[in-house]
C-alpha cells in the first residue's frame, strides 16, 4: 500500500495536546501566544496517518464492543522478539521484558528503584528535559557529561569526562539517549561499547532510552547498547512504539532488562499496570505489519528533512543545521544572527506564530538553539519556515 503523507488531516477537535492544548502549552511557558493560526512543531508527535493494518487492528478490536481488563498474550512478547530480532538481530527472552505505560514514567521508577537520594546520575545534555526532571526532583544529583559539539553541528562524546564521572564513588546511573534527543546522533558500536565498559567497571547501571531507534536515516544503523555490549546485566533498556508509529496515545513502553534481580526491583517499584486493550492489538499488529508503512515514512521524513536543509541555506543561511542521524528532529543553530535568545523566540513564536521548542529546555549547551519535530504533511513545514524566514529577512 502507498501512503500519502503529504495529506494534512485536521487534529483540531482531537484532545490533541498539540493541536488543542493551547491553554496548557501557555501554562507551561512553551510560548506567550498560541491561537487558530499557530503552527505547532514543538512536540515528538506525527501529524501523519498511522498504519493501515493498525487501523484494522484497532477497529476489529472496538468491533469487539467490551474493553475489560487485559492480559499481555504470547503474541505480544512474541511480536516484540520478532521484530527486534528481524530489524536489529537483538535477541530478547520472554521473560526479559515488562511493560511500562510509559517511558518517562519508566525513567522515574527506574531512578527511584535503583538510586538513593544523593547519589549521582550522569546524562549528556543536551538532551531531552525529563532526564533531568527525573533525577532533580527525586533528589539525586544531576552529573552532566556534555556532549561536544564541532564546527559543523556533529556532538561526539566527552569520554575523558565520563570515565571520571563514573568513577566517582556517589555515581550510581548513567541514562542514555540514544538515538539521541536532540542532536540526532546514533552512537556506533565503537562508542557504546567503551560506554559500557566504563560503566560496568565502575559499577554504574545504564538505562538506555532507545524509543527513537527505528527512525534512522536511509543510510544508518542503530544498534541497541545492549547488543553492542559483551554483558548486558547492567544495562536496562527502553523501547517503544510510541514514536515510530505515531500512537503515543496508546501509552506503550517496554522494558527489557536482562537481570533477574534488577527485573525484580524494577518490578516492585513500578508496580502492577494492566494494558488496554488497543495497545496490545496495536503493538502487534505494527510489529508484525508496520514495516513497509516504516520505510515509506522514513523515505518521507528524509525528503523533508533535505528540503529544510536547502531551504535554510537559501533563505536563512546563519542557522546552522544538518540531517541528524536518527530520530525526526532538527536542531537548529541560531546564534549566527547575533540575537539574544530572547529575540530568536520572540520572532519565531510571538511574530511568526511557529511553535518550537527553546533549545535552553535541554541544558545550557542548547541556549542558541531550537528544536524542530518535522514529521507533520509538507506543506504545513514548508509554511512554517516560510513564516520563520519573513521574519529574520531584515538580517540576512
């Protein structure tokens, strides 16, 4: 089947946080202005047409008429194992695998389960701002391993830095975000391996964030850590279909964790959580259906992504940017222009009416920065930085 997604079909009227939220997203002071001609690009959901074959899997399951409680069956760990054995030959056991109703909520267990108030947590920011949240409001302490950035926009690791955070006798945790949010970069084996062997010496558990692993470029391979890694007992795994088929209302996270005793406290903390019904139907159904929908989308996204690149470069040539590696946001450097943060987000939002998101949210390493979520139909990104670059055409 060909997707069409290029077709714009209207969320407003939807519970949409993106599209109806716009109390809440000024409550949380994402911006000062949001109306019925805001663009909204701010958050890592699509505004593309999910699968046929989850469609059908969704409407046999209302067809059904009765949503009680459920179970997890066979076919769910089943559909789990083929589809990373298939698209990563990462091998799971059954038994390695418990769910989670979501990933930041699985963060937030996994630091309470795992780490004691006081104890040091590395992340790598820039990167996503519930990492931080997570380990701040728990009490624990924030070690920040900054990623480096070079001229052209490309972050590699500080591992000098890192060892000597993990040596640290108060370090307990190391999250990872891989592909990571929101520079883009997929860590090759080479990088992950010395990442964990860093950790396993020194005794630092590894929760590695990998929801946005199957959104890769066309000419890029993610490999989970836990695969690149000779032992897997001090690495705990995030996963998700969440991000690559556009459900995460559907509220599905998986955690694979290799340790039957780290299964076991992760278990007790988080606690019982029955799925619905939809997500068990729907997670099966994309893992056994959705790759050919996967490969038509990342096809798309590529196409977009080449023409923010060209059209950036045409019409607003002092932003910075580059195709990231993976995941389906863009990064944008805008100190080229010489403007105060504060002038680059009054432009954007308040004048062009675009809604993104400020690159301070990720740490200060982001503070010139703005992140992008491009996987909305074209016309409406094209619109978007056409309104973006009006604004800025006084400064080119």
């Amino acid at each position: 089947m060909k997707y069409n997604f290029d077709e714009i079909v209207n969320r407003r009227g939807t519970y949409s946080v993106k599209w109806d939220g716009g109390e809440l997203i000024k409550k949380m002071g994402l911006t000062e202005r949001y109306d019925e001609n805001t663009i909204p690009l701010f958050t890592a959901d699509m505004d593309l047409p999910v699968p046929q074959p989850l469609i059908d899997a969704l409407h046999k399951t209302v067809n059904h008429r009765i949503f009680g409680y459920s179970i997890f069956p066979n076919e769910y760990f089943e559909a789990i194992q083929h589809w990373f054995k298939k698209r990563h030959e990462w091998e799971i056991q059954k038994e390695e695998i418990l769910f989670s109703p979501g990933t930041v909520h699985a963060l937030t267990v996994a630091v309470r389960a795992f780490t004691q108030p006081g104890d040091g947590i590395i992340i790598q920011r820039p990167v996503y701002p519930p990492f931080t949240s997570a380990i701040e409001a728990n009490g624990r302490e924030l070690l920040n391993n900054a990623l480096i950035c070079n001229e052209d926009g490309y972050y590699q690791i500080d591992f000098a830095d890192f060892e000597e955070k993990a040596k640290d006798e108060k370090t307990k945790m190391f999250i990872l975000c891989n592909p990571q949010n929101p520079t883009g970069r997929i860590f090759n084996k080479d990088e992950l391996r010395r990442l964990s062997e860093i950790c396993e010496k020194n005794n630092v558990l590894i929760i590695a964030d990998e929801i946005h692993g199957d959104l890769t470029r066309s000419n890029q391979t993610f490999i989970p850590i836990a695969k690149a890694s000779d032992q897997q007992g001090h690495i705990i795994t995030f996963t998700a279909i969440n991000k690559t088929f556009n459900v995460a209302g559907l509220h599905c996270t998986n955690v694979i964790i290799s340790d039957s005793e780290h299964r076991k406290t992760f278990g007790s903390v988080m606690g019982m959580h029955l799925p619905s019904p939809f997500t068990v139907s729907a997670l099966i159904a994309v893992y056994h259906e959705g790759e050919d929908w996967l490969e038509q989308l990342k096809e798309y996204i590529d196409g977009t992504m080449e023409w923010v690149v060209d059209f950036l470069a045409d019409r607003m040539p002092r932003v910075k940017v580059r195709i990231p590696e993976g995941t389906y946001i863009m990064w944008m450097d805008f100190s080229g222009y010489g403007l105060t943060p504060e002038e680059v987000h009054d432009r954007i939002y308040n004048k062009a009416n675009v809604l993104l998101e400020d690159g301070k949210m990720f740490g200060e390493e982001g503070l010139h920065f703005q992140r992008i979520c491009i996987p909305s139909p074209r016309p409406i990104i094209k619109e978007a930085f056409e309104r973006i670059a009006r604004e800025f055409e006084d400064l080119k």
